[in-house]
C-alpha cells in the first residue's frame, strides 16, 4: 500500500492503524455519545411524522389514503417509537441500529408505493409532490438519525437501489427523471460528506479524550502511572484488604545519588536514568503489581496479596537489576528502598510514612540497599550484593 494511499486513508479514518481493541473502544465510547441524540430525533421525527398524516388528509383519497395513513399514522411513528425505546436499554443498541436502518427504507418502500399508484392514476402533480421525501430521507439519515456513517450508507444504498427499481417499472418522462437525479445526487453528496466528515471529527474527539486520560493518569517521562494514580490503586487495594482480612506491601525507591547525576551529566542524562530503571521495574514485577513515579527520583511499588518478607525478596532483586545495569555513564547507578506491609487498620499515609522512615535508614547507612519497615520500626535488612 502506498504511503500516498495510507495518508489519505488516515485522513479518512483517523482511527485506520490502530489496534483492534481500540477501534472496539471507539465504538462503545461513540455509541454512548449517540444514544440520546438518536432518540431525541426518534421522537421528533415520529411527532413529525403524525403531522405528515394531517397532510395526506388534505391530498389524498381511496386506497392512497389508506395506504398513506397505515404508513405515516401508525407503522412509522411507532417504528420510531420503538427506537427511542431500545435507547434506554445497553442491551438492546444493536437491534436499535438494525432498526434505525430499516426505519427509512420502509418509509421510502412505503413512497415508492405511492408514486406507483399515482402513476397508475397519471396524477401527475401528486407522484412529483411526494418525491421529495426520498431527498429528505438520504439528508436525515446520512446527517440527522444518527447513525454511523458505514450503517447510513447502507440504508441509503438500499433505498437508492429501491428508487430505480421503481423508476424501471414507472418511468416519468425524462427531463423530470434527469432533475430527480440531481437532487438525489446533491442530497447523496452533502449527506456522503457531512457523515464522513461527522465520524472522522468524532474519531479525533475520541483520541484526544484517550490522550487527555493518559496524561491525566500516567507520568510522561517514565511511562509510569503518576503520583495520583498510584494513590488511587493503593487506595482501592486498602479497600480490598479491608473487605476480604487481606495483606499488601509497598516499596517506596530513591535513585541514590540522583542529583549529583543531573550536576556532573546534565539533566539528559538523569532523563534516561529515569527512563530505564522505570522499564526494569516495570518488566521485573507481576501483572497485577502497580507501579508509580511517587516524585522526582521517587517511586512506589504497590504489591497486592503480598506480605513483607515476599515484597523485600521482590525490591532486593529489583535494587540488583539496577546495581548491575549500565546506563551508559561512568559511574554506577543504584536505588535504595523501603519495604512495609499493611496489616489491621493502617492507612496509606501510614504506609506510606512507614516505608519512607525504612528508605531513609536505607539512605543514611550507606545506600545501595533495602530495608523492611515493621510497625514503622526500621529493621535493618542486609542488601545482596
């Protein structure tokens, strides 16, 4: 595929390279902005549609009466009755955009009725009198109903196949064809365009929401989540603990050293610093762990289900990892932690507390270790080398 291709594919469809889940993501996060608009206008439209009925009164008898009161008076607004229904039912949106489509093909199916007994009856003023609500039909559901644009094509293609279907069975002379045409194509292409148009602007509405979400919840340097987020997922997990008689550990980590790093190398420098020791830990802990840049050259690891002893082993082999990397500079780059474990009815802060008086011990007695913090009592832990 060429990139010339690919660049006007993206322009079409913001959303073309990106993975299947987030497309799946999109369509929920889109159909939950569409709902209330769909049934605002399923409920407009069948009011609309009632009023339409007072009309046929004006122009129509006999078997077209009839015909045009079943469809406009009954069939149609409760058609679009049910739609506004289904809105108010998560279950039930699927069989709301299978019946949204098949809404206006059966109004239109409906007029092509029409315009073929009107034909038969060479009433000539009343078959061109009705032909406009075909045009009005492609407009409403390219730009009006709601619809995706994928689902609106449908719909309109069927109908537009429907139209010179009839018009094969009932010609109408051909200077009035050719003008019928074009205002079909003029409602086509206005309706084509302004649904196309319509989902691409809400495609980027929805990825500028996802990177917003991001910023919001992870740190930018290190990939980690920010200081916010990881309190929210401690938060949840003290929650958790409290509901089931559970246990969890923290480790807060200090880059040891990390200033003098950013005065002797240049801030780049500790950039990346940052940057690969946020990957070690985030490729050394498990799936269900959560890590967090805390602040600055401070991070926090929430370990869930985990006691002390267990959350030590786990930081020790993280604080040799980062021992024995190279960072690409002349000197080595070392962390130092504090581990402690909630039991009964601490609170994060206290966690929290507890874990940093166990790295600042850490700190004080010669860095490049861990120490475990039991009821905030610091006790020593000897570092592997």
């Amino acid at each position: 595929m060429s990139s010339y291709f690919q660049r006007l594919i993206f322009l079409i469809d913001p959303l073309f390279s990106l993975s299947p889940a987030i497309k799946a993501e999109f369509d929920i996060w889109d159909l939950s902005t569409r709902v209330l608009h769909i049934r605002a206008i399923a409920l407009l439209t069948s009011s609309l549609y009632l009023f339409y009925a007072l009309v046929d009164q004006m122009m129509l008898e006999g078997e077209a009466l009839a015909f045009a009161t079943t469809l406009h008076l009954l069939a149609l607004p409760l058609l679009l009755l049910f739609i506004a229904l289904l809105t108010y039912f998560n279950t039930l949106h699927k069989l709301m955009i299978i019946t949204l489509i098949v809404a206006p093909i059966v109004a239109n199916l409906g007029n092509f009725y029409l315009h073929s007994y009107f034909y038969n009856s060479q009433d000539l003023l009343l078959n061109i009198a009705y032909m406009p609500e075909i045009y009005l039909s492609i407009i409403w559901i390219f730009s009006i109903s709601g619809l995706r644009f994928l689902p609106a094509l449908l719909s309109v293609s069927i109908i537009l196949a429907g139209f010179f279907i009839w018009q094969n069975y009932f010609p109408i002379k051909e200077e009035f064809f050719v003008l019928q045409l074009l205002w079909m194509l003029a409602a086509f292409s206005f309706g084509f365009v302004n649904a196309l148009m319509l989902e691409r602007r809400n495609k980027n509405l929805f990825l500028n929401a996802k990177q917003l979400e991001h910023l919001a919840i992870y740190d930018k340097l290190s990939g980690l989540c920010n200081r916010m987020k990881i309190e929210s997922f401690c938060e949840a997990e003290l929650d958790r603990a409290l509901r089931y008689k559970e246990v969890f550990s923290i480790g807060l980590i200090d880059i040891d050293d990390f200033k003098k790093i950013n005065d002797q190398f240049g801030h780049n420098a500790g950039d990346r610093v940052i940057q690969e020791i946020s990957k070690i830990f985030q490729t050394s802990v498990r799936k269900t762990d959560h890590v967090g840049r805390w602040g600055g050259e401070e991070f926090l690891i929430l370990l869930p289900q985990t006691e002390a002893n267990n959350a030590l082993e786990l930081i020790e082999k993280i604080r040799k990892i980062v021992a024995q990397s190279d960072f690409g500079l002349p000197k080595n780059v070392t962390i130092s932690a504090g581990v402690a474990e909630y039991r009964d009815d601490k609170t994060i802060e206290t966690i929290v507390y507890c874990a940093d008086k166990a790295l600042y011990k850490a700190k004080r007695e010669g860095k490049n270790r861990v120490y475990l913090s039991s009821e905030c009592c610091v006790i020593p832990i000897k570092p592997i080398k």
